[in-house]
C-alpha cells in the first residue's frame, strides 16, 4: 500500500495493513495530527524529502517525527540514534495512516491510547472504546 502527503512530494509504502492504528491524545500525536501504525522497519519505504523533529521535553527522546518539507504532512518517525543506542533496538517505525484513505483499511482496528494522561511506564489507559474501520464504522 502506498500513500503520499498532501502536495505528493513524499510517498510512504508499507507491506501490510497495520495490526492496530493508536489514535493517541498525547501531545506529540495531537500537535503532528498523526494516527500511528506500527511496523517493522524493512517494511516501510519513504520516498521524498522530510525533515525529522525529535520532542525536546523529554529526557530521550524516542523518535525523530518526519514531515514533508514542503507542504509539513506528518508521514512518518524513525527511531533516534540515541534511543536505538540506549536500549540496543531498532524494531519499530511508525507511519501516520491518516496518509491513507480509510477505505484501503478496511477491518484495521483503531485504538484510542490516553497518552496525555499516561506517565510513561505501564500500560497505557484508553479514553474511549476502540471501533474496526469499515462500512459502519467510519474513522
């Protein structure tokens, strides 16, 4: 599946569907208004040039957030060196599924994660009930 940012400068492919989407509140998901799918990184191809923003408020930041350079779609975060050199993983990369019509995920899960509230350790709370995009739920 393949989709781009708003003016096409920046294409994102991915193999699959995303087992779950996190719609999250948190600050970081709000402000970029990104709904995260998560994959691992010999799965996902970003073409075009973005720029990367990793959060300063937080002692390691985990990921740098990518953006097109041209018209500031958020597409996409990678891990930070720092954080893939701390805690010896490179696992995961993130892709912003808002990039994608809702019609190509079709049976995704959508879970909404009460990041804003969540304090970094644990299990995150979830501020609402989660819904499986498709004809009757529309997301």
């Amino acid at each position: 599946m393949t989709a781009n940012c708003l003016c096409g400068a920046v294409h994102i492919t991915i193999a699959a569907k995303p087992d779950f989407i996190f719609d999250c509140n948190c600050s970081l998901c709000r402000k970029t208004g990104a709904a995260w799918g998560y994959f691992k990184p010999e799965s996902v191809s970003a073409k075009g040039e973005t720029i990367g923003y990793a959060r300063s408020d937080k002692a390691l930041a985990a990921v740098d957030v990518h953006s097109c350079t041209a018209c500031g779609a958020t597409t996409h975060w990678v891990r930070t060196d720092e954080f893939r050199n701390q805690h010896q993983v490179n696992d995961m990369v993130g892709v912003n599924m808002r990039l994608f019509d809702p019609d190509q995920l079709d049976g995704v899960p959508v879970q909404f994660p009460d990041g804003k509230n969540w304090m970094g350790e644990g299990a995150f709370d979830f501020r609402r009930e989660g819904l499986t995009i498709g004809v009757d739920a529309r997301w």
